[in-house]
C-alpha cells in the first residue's frame, strides 16, 4: 500500500453549521481526497435519535453514498474520555457504548476506532498506567472478537492530561501489546506539546528546535521497527497567534487549556504559511514517511474556526485547501502515492445529483 490522502468529516465544515455530510463528501470526491475519519459527530446528525437501530441505518447510509463516490472510510473517531475513569460505573458504560461502535464500524465498512488519550480533570481519571492498560486491553480483547478483527488506534493529545506526548502514547501501545492495538501519530499533537505554546510570545517552548530534533530521532528508532503499529497519520500545521493565548485573547476560554483552545481554532493544513503556519511539520511527515517508511492513510484532521462558518462554500474552500497541502508534501517529501487510476473521476454532474438527492431521510433506504 502506498500512502493516500484522506481527511476527518468534520473538517469540511461542521454538521451544526449547517454543512451537510453529503455536500462533505461530495467536495471531498471532487478535490481527490480519497478516504475519510468520520466523526461521530455527523453520523448523530444524520441519525434521527441516538438509538442503536437509527445509527446503525445512518452507518449504512454513511457507506453507500461513500462507495459511490469512491471514498473509503478509514476509521470511526473519536471514542473519547474511556481509559482510566475512577468512576468504575462510567467505565461499564462505556464499554456498553463499544459494543455499539463494534457493530457500526464493519457497517461503515472500516476496521479501525481512534481512541485520543483523555483530558478529563484529575479527579476523574486515574494516572496509573496499569489501570490505563487495563482499559484499553478490554477494549482491544472485545475488537479481537469480532469477525473481521476491529483494530484501535491510540493517540496522545497535546493537552491530554496524562497522555500528552507520544512517548507515553508508544509505551502505553507496546504495554497494551495486543495486535490490534497501534498508534496514530499526530503530527499537529506531537509538535504541539514539545514545540508550540500558545500562551508565549514567541509561540514556542524554550529551546524547541533542539528538542523536537531529539524527539524525532527517538520517534525514528524506536517505531521503525514495529512501523506495522502505526495503523494511519494525521498530518497538520497551526497558526502562530499575534499574541498570547491568555485572558482577554479571542479564543481564551477558561473551561479549556491553553493548547485545546488553540486546537480548535489555529490547525491549518500542510505548508499554509500564508495563513500563519509555523510548526516543523515537514520534519515530522519525512520522519514519519520516509525515515521510518510508513505507507498507509495520510489524514488532515484540521480544527479551525473557519468550519464554524455557515456560507456554502467553505466546504470548497476546506476541501481545496487540503487537496493543495497533500499535493504539496507529495513533491516536498518525494512521496510515493497511489496510481491515478485508484481515484474515481467524479463529473460536476454527478457532484449537483449527490448534493439534491442525498437527504437526512434517505439513510431508510439501507436500513439493514
């Protein structure tokens, strides 16, 4: 397999702007990418309740109007705030919410969950990294049940509250040590613990160049030899804010840390330097891609303000820009991607069709 682009459903423009999944995939289609994270997010908004019967029928849906437009689904995400909960009760609920993400994932027709370390306060999950082994081996047992095994993939967030950077993702993975349970490398999570913080003036940690070469040399020896463990990457940049990401800041919210809040405003897609692009994330990508010589799905998972906008044409905007960033990388790293002919040519006409036909309601029609 070689590597092809994909991106997260959201990223196109959120569902409670008012941008359909449809109109998403269609833009997607149209911009050549060829994969998408789905995020549970828009599958609950193309289900009219939350009961398992109405998103397993959206699930159907989601995999039809993929399939003809020749998009794969390359996971389900994001199961958050499971591992480590000291409520015990929460935790059964939780599993009781997996049995349901393993009956839709082989309906979306994907074989993989994102699981992103959670970032729940203190006093509600446990930093003991038995516990958290614990965890995550029950969710990875229950996936080693199905029939076609469910893969998981762990990834550290960069205000994760204890998983925070991906040393501590890795070992948690190489403790886990199920066959079904790897890794997703972020590269905006990655950068953004060891290298950026929003809140200084100068964007980054002190002395950060020194420490993200040291962080990527150990990334290369340590994973290249499992590099079967990386079940797919996510690669992004982010702006440089003009000042501090402190109180009085437009995007500072109390209820967030600083690096979160950034997040969800600041990602931008690979090599946007005209919009403020300042991470060494080409470091990161060749390290990843050509050092430890990973193929497999290369996924933007962009947050930004801009998918809060409600004219219609941001999803364009969106799918056009990533379509320009993965075009990008591909010459800035040499990169070997799939034939031409993988990608399914997608006519204005067909695009016009898929954006009046396909309705909230027409999931009905692949009620399994």
């Amino acid at each position: 397999m070689v590597c092809r682009p994909g991106i997260s459903s959201m990223s196109l423009g959120r569902c409670y702007a008012g941008h359909s999944f449809e109109h998403k995939m269609a833009m997607a289609a149209k911009h050549g990418l060829q994969g998408i994270e789905l995020f549970y997010e828009d599958l609950c908004d193309l289900a009219p309740s939350k009961s398992a019967s109405d998103l397993l029928s959206a699930a159907a849906y989601v995999r039809t109007l993929c399939d003809s437009l020749n998009i794969s689904i390359i996971c389900l995400q994001p199961f958050m705030h499971y591992e480590g909960l000291l409520d015990r009760q929460k935790h059964a609920e939780r599993i009781e919410e997996m049995k349901l993400w393993l009956q839709l994932a082989p309906v979306l027709g994907t074989d993989t969950i994102q699981v992103p370390s959670s970032f729940l306060p203190e006093d509600q999950i446990s930093d003991d990294l038995d516990l958290i082994v614990s965890d995550l081996q029950q969710i990875a047992d229950m996936g080693l049940q199905q029939s076609p095994v469910i893969r998981f993939a762990y990834e550290s967030l960069c205000w994760g509250t204890y998983c925070d950077k991906w040393e501590r993702c890795w070992e948690t993975v190489q403790r886990v040590d199920r066959p079904n349970f790897g890794i997703c490398l972020d590269s905006f999570n990655i950068l953004g613990r060891i290298y950026a913080d929003p809140t200084s003036e100068t964007g980054c940690n002190e002395d950060a160049e020194q420490v993200v070469a040291e962080s990527v040399r150990r990334l290369v020896e340590r994973i290249k030899p499992h590099r079967e463990k990386i079940f797919f990457i996510q690669i992004v940049d982010a702006e440089r804010l003009d000042s501090p990401l402190k109180p009085g800041h437009a995007f500072y919210n109390p209820e967030q840390r600083s690096r979160m809040s950034w997040s969800r405003n600041c990602r931008l897609f690979y090599g946007e330097t005209q919009y403020g692009a300042y991470l060494p994330t080409k470091l990161v990508a060749n390290a990843i891609i050509n050092e430890i010589g990973y193929d497999g799905w290369v996924s933007f998972e962009l947050f930004n303000r801009a998918m809060e906008r409600k004219d219609h044409a941001v999803v364009e905007e969106l799918a056009s820009r990533c379509a320009v960033g993965w075009n990008k990388m591909v010459v800035d790293l040499g990169m070997e991607t799939a034939s031409p002919a993988l990608t399914k040519t997608v006519s204005n006409e067909q695009i016009e069709e898929t954006r009046k036909d396909s309705t909230r309601t027409s999931f009905e029609n692949a009620r399994l």
